[in-house]
C-alpha cells in the first residue's frame, strides 16, 4: 500500500490518490480538487460527505458503502476498504478517511491515516486503531473496486 498523506485538509482525496498509486495511477490530490471543485470538494480538498460517490467516480473509483464487520474481511487486505469516519469534536461535526491495511490483534486494526506522522527516520508511519474508537467515530466502510478503476490522461477532461 502507498502510504499518503494529506496535503491540506483533503483526507479522502489523500486515500483516493493512495489507492490509485497501488494500480500505478497517478492522479494527486492537487488535480482532484481542480477536478471536483466547487461540486464535490472545497478550495481545501474537503469532500463533500453527500458527493463522495460522484467524488470518487470522477477520480476514477468506483465506491459503494458496504456493511461494517469486525474484523473486517480478508477480502479487504487488498487496500480495497477506506474507513470513513463521522462524529462530533468540540461540538463540530468532523468527517475523516483511512484505508484499511490489516488486523493487528485482537480489537486493533492497522490503516493508514492521512493525518498520522512520521517515525524517526522520516517515513510516514501506518497507525493502528482500536475497534471502540471505529465505533465512537461512528465508521462507515466504504469498498473501492480494484476491477473497475478509469483513467484518463488529463484529469479535468470530464469536467463540464
């Protein structure tokens, strides 16, 4: 899996440009939000939690929400999943994305965050997250469809 990560605040644009670099896509998350806005996506890359769908099919994914289950399915090892988060901080309502990468034990899971850091030696680090805290961010799954990825030499020749 490419590890990306957020270029501003563009957390699903971050997960979408890593799973299409895991099919040797090159899409960013600079020419998604030139792609997407202002329909789907802000200045800052936010997508719009009604527009994911459209967002992703514009980037060339086909995505559809699929039931939760934990542990998540093996057939979700392939990076195929995206975690989309939806909950209340500081009385605000915050959406963020991940994918996920594997079972680590027992409640964890291993994703990559768009937002984590990176270690010591400058690598950006992958995170593993509790099955409590999925559930307290109120996680939707997400499946992106590894058979059914367009592209298109120029990003914004769709827009219209």
């Amino acid at each position: 899996m490419h590890i990306v990560k957020n270029r501003n605040q563009s957390c699903v644009l971050a997960c979408f440009e890593s799973f299409l670099s895991d099919y040797d896509i090159s899409l960013t998350q600079e020419q998604m939000i030139q792609e997407l806005r202002p329909t789907d996506c802000d200045q800052n890359g936010i997508v719009y939690w009604h527009r994911l769908i459209q967002a992703a099919e514009k980037c060339g994914i086909t995505l559809k929400e699929v039931a939760k289950s934990f542990p998540v399915e093996d057939k979700y090892l392939d990076g195929s999943l995206m975690l989309l988060t939806d909950f209340e901080e500081q009385g605000q309502k915050r959406w963020h994305c991940m994918r996920f990468i594997k079972h680590v034990k027992g409640d964890e899971t291993e994703v990559m965050d768009p937002d984590w850091k990176r270690d010591e030696s400058g690598v950006f680090e992958t995170v593993a997250i509790q099955k409590w805290k999925l559930e307290q961010m109120n996680c939707h799954y997400y499946e992106a469809d590894p058979h059914h990825i367009t592209t298109r030499t120029d990003p914004a020749s769709s827009a219209g």
